[in-house]
C-alpha cells in the first residue's frame, strides 16, 4: 500500500513541474528540501508531498482527519457543493478529475485521486512558476493563500520552525508583555482561566503555542470596549468593537490575519462561517453563523470571547456585561447551527 502512495506522490511530483521528489535524484531548480520534522509529525505517510500540496490538503481537510463528512463520505459534500479530502466541487472535478491510482475509475472523495487532480489543477493555473496565482484559482481568497503559504513554509522546514522566528521560550513571553499595557501572568497548562482578583484579565497558559498566548492577550486588551459598530473596518483603537470586529482584532494581533486584509475585505460574522479549516482546533474555534441572526465568536484555550449576552450562554462572572468579555465556555448556544472553524495549525 505504502509503495503504491509512494507513485502517487512521485507522479504529482512531476506534473507539479518538479516539485518535490524524484527517484533519479535532484533536478536543475527543483525544490529539494527534505520534509520537516513538523510534516512528518503532522501529515499522515500516504500523504506526505510536495509542500504547497500539502498544504492545501491541511488547510482544506486536516489531511483527511477533519470531522466534516464532506471530506471523506463518497457523496457527501459541504454547503459549497465541495467533497473529498481536497474540496473539489463538481464542475471543477469535471473538468480536472484524474484517475490518480490507476483503478480506472476518478473519484473526488478518494486521496490519491484527489491529491493527482489538485496537482493537475494547480499546474493548470500557473504553478509552479505562479504558484500564488494557482492557489487562488484553487479558493479565491488572500487570506487562503496566506493560511496555504503559511503551512508550505512550515512543512518545508523553513524559518516558521527556527527557535529565533518562532518566538517560544521566555524571549517570545518578553515580546508579548512589552506590547500590550494589559497584565500578562500565566498559569500551568493549556487551558486559560479568568484571574481570581480581576474578572477580566484571562491567565495565559504556558502549554500552548505563542499565537495562542498572543491571541489571549488581545481578548485582554478588548475587556474594557462596549458593543458597537466602530471597529469596523479597522479594529485597531476602536472605541467599541463588536463580534466580527472582535474576532477580526484577536486574529490580527496573534498575526494569522494582516491587518491590510482586514481593512480591505472588512470581514463579518457570515464571512466566518466558510473561513479556515474545517472543524474545532485544539486550541482555537470559531463558532460563526448567518441564521437567525449572523454571530460569531471565538473560545481560545477553553475560555470564550464573545459580545452576546443573551439566549442563556452568557455564563460566568462578566454576565450581563455589554461588549465582548471572556464568558465561560460551558456548553454551544443552541440558538443557531454553527459553523465550527479553526485557524490552521491551531
């Protein structure tokens, strides 16, 4: 089974013109770079790639382990119409679906497949010489190929992995307490909770990656706003913010969403039920929803960030509290079906 994998990977190595690797040995320009210690931890042997392949194949189903029945049920597709490990939809499987295994027959829900004919439609768009440009053909949105760069960096083994740029350790704790005016104090884990003096100041815990942390200070420099529309489209110094400006602050100061982008595409509630991977992170969901009414909020490390005080989920000591406040995370609002997401990775 493996041996078979291994063809699969070598011929999209090829029709990816060049990327990844190669039974005669390097070629002139090729990407070499042996996988990092992150991918070979992080993406199932049959899967292992060429590393902006990879990525999208993180960024679209966790590699085939994402609850949503989309990416691995043959038939079943999410409410794009996209299916299989890599999301195609229909039309596009129409036009770019190859039988990857040999087994005469080409089925979006199947991984080898699926993983040759999102090779054949990134070649198709322009990688690898305009590998940006494939990537947005493949989602049309910038902060998709960022999360898609972001993650073929990582799996490269590039700087996001160095100690210097990865900022764990107490040199990163030192950064995040120089750029906030908040309390910065930790506890033991991975799981924040609310300090005993002061309601609204999250204790970081130390279990966690750096954006994590980074993201928890931000929902402290949040606690003192009302409820309001003024942090839209720039949440920075907003007077007030409310949710989806909320969530947009948090994202942007843990650095998983620039600020330009931001201000640009000014994202709402609704824009957050279709963004990142799909499912609950480990230590990162964003619940979102369009219906009855568009909400989104995000829970970090167990504790939940949000502007609604209403339908009984305002649980915890900033009950009744206007703006967004840290809320106990004790149960999912039953109120509205929600789109769970995750920034990737995370």
């Amino acid at each position: 089974m493996l041996g078979a994998w291994l063809t699969v990977v070598l011929v999209i190595a090829a029709l990816a013109g060049g990327y990844g690797f190669s039974m005669s040995g390097p070629r002139a320009g090729e990407v070499t770079d042996p996988p990092s210690a992150l991918a070979r931890r992080d993406i199932p042997p049959t899967y292992l790639d060429w590393a902006v392949l990879a990525a999208i194949g993180k960024v679209e189903c966790d590699h085939g382990r994402a609850p949503d029945a989309s990416c691995t049920r043959p038939g079943a597709t999410n409410s794009a119409g996209a299916g299989g490990p890599m999301q195609f939809l229909g039309s596009t499987w129409a036009q770019h679906g190859r039988d990857g295994n040999g087994d005469g027959s080409a089925s979006r829900w199947d991984a080898a497949d699926a993983i040759y004919s999102a090779a054949s439609y990134l070649a198709a768009n322009g990688a690898p010489r305009e590998t940006a440009r494939a990537i947005f053909a493949y989602n049309h949105a910038r902060w998709y190929v960022a999360m898609v760069d972001s993650w073929a960096a990582r799996y490269r083994g590039s700087a996001f992995e160095r100690p210097a740029a990865g900022g764990e350790g107490e040199a990163g704790l030192q950064r995040l307490a120089e750029r906030t005016t908040t309390p910065v104090a930790f506890v033991e884990g991975e799981r924040a909770r609310l300090a005993g003096g002061d309601r609204h100041v999250a204790l970081i815990p130390a279990g966690v990656p750096l954006a994590v942390q980074a993201m928890i200070v931000a929902g402290n420099e949040l606690q003192a706003l009302p409820y309001g529309p003024a942090g839209h489209p720039d949440p920075r110094r907003a007077t007030e913010e409310d949710c989806s400006s909320s969530v947009n602050y948090v994202l942007y100061r843990a650095g998983i969403r620039p600020i330009s982008e931001i201000v640009k595409d000014n994202p709402l509630a609704q824009d957050y039920v279709g963004w990142g991977a799909p499912g609950p992170g480990r230590w990162v969901s964003v619940y979102a929803t369009a219906s009855p009414v568009a909400h989104v909020f995000i829970v970090i490390a167990g504790l939940r960030l949000d502007t609604s005080r209403h339908n009984g989920t305002d649980v915890g000591p900033n009950s009744g509290e206007d703006g967004p406040r840290w809320r106990i995370f004790d149960r999912i609002p039953t109120w509205s079906h929600w789109s769970v997401r995750h920034p990737p990775g995370l």
